[in-house]
C-alpha cells in the first residue's frame, strides 16, 4: 500500500509525492498534534510531581501562595487521603495474612504493602489539590470565627485549626479506620 503526501519544492510549489508503508513520514500538522499532547501530559505529570522543570514551583509553593487556608485544607485533606490509605491496606492484609501487621514479624510485611498504596496515594495528587481548594473558604471562615469567638490573635486560631485538624483529626481518623479494619477482618489488633 502506497500513501500520497504533498511536499514543496522552492521551484516548483506542490508536488505529489508516494510513499511506503515503511516511509511514512509526518506532516507538520501530526508533529504540532504530538507536541500538544506531549506537553498534556507534561503538565499532568508536573501536576502529579513528577518531571518538574528546575524553574517550577513546588506544590508547597504554590499552595502558600493561593492562601494560608488552602495551605492548611490540602495538609488536612492529604492527611485523611493517608489515613484512608492505612485503613484500607491494613484491612486488605489482615484479610490476606489473617495476621495483624503488629503481630511478630509482619511489620516488615505490612510496610511494603503500604507502600503500593502510598505509591497510589501520590498519584492522586491532582484530586487531593482540588478538594483542598474547594474546602479552602471553611478552613478561613473557621480561623476567623476562632478570632472573634474565641478572642485569639490569627496566629493563636491558626495554631488551633492545626491542632484539631492535622493532628487531632488525623490521628482519630486513623485510630477509627484501623479499628473498623480489624473489626471488619475479624483479626486483632495485636
């Protein structure tokens, strides 16, 4: 099979052209198409963190410079993205091994199965940021309510949202959903 392609020649303008199925060569408009999609997916994989230009921001950056409430929601929306994450491995591999991970040896065992669901977690990234800036308004309505409510200065309320938040909400997040795990596997803790 043959295909007909156009090139140009300075003298004569427009000339058909027959090439092999092993010659193809592309046009202008396939490379342009290709690069198009190339930079797609750059800009996903920059996204996700991967393949960042030495130039680019981090994700840190970025989020610091949309406003200290969105900083503060995707730390809060990333933690219960993990404590989900946790949850679920540690019920897949009480179901797999009918051990718990805190049982003798399994630790070993039970971190390399979270790694898969941490690898999973990263690629996710994209949803986390976004989810983060739409819960972002409830994280500054909550440190300005702490404000007059409370009577605390912003850095007093912030350090506050911290605390119940990101630490005191992921650690009860991951107490209940390691609890649910076990209950739900019908293996114990230890």
């Amino acid at each position: 099979m043959t295909l007909q392609s156009s090139t140009v020649d300075s003298d004569d303008g427009v000339q058909p052209t027959t090439a092999s199925d092993d010659s193809v060569q592309p046009t202008a408009s396939d490379v342009s198409a290709f690069s198009e999609k190339r930079s797609i997916v750059s800009k996903i994989k920059s996204a996700i963190g991967f393949n960042r230009d030495k130039d680019e921001e981090p994700l840190k950056a970025k989020l610091m410079k949309m406003g200290l409430a969105c900083f503060l929601s995707y730390g809060f929306v990333s933690n219960m993205g993990y404590a989900v994450s946790l949850s679920l491995c540690w019920y897949s591999f009480n179901v797999k091994t009918g051990l718990s991970p805190l049982a003798s040896g399994q630790w070993p065992k039970f971190l390399a199965a979270y790694s898969a669901f941490y690898v999973i977690n990263n690629f996710l990234r994209p949803f986390r940021v976004a989810i983060a800036v739409s819960v972002s308004p409830f994280f500054e309505k909550l440190i300005k309510s702490f404000q007059t409510k409370l009577g605390l200065g912003r850095k007093a309320a912030i350090a506050l949202v911290v605390f119940l938040f990101n630490i005191v909400g992921t650690t009860s997040a991951m107490f209940l959903g390691v609890s649910a795990a076990t209950l739900m596997s019908g293996i114990p803790i230890r």
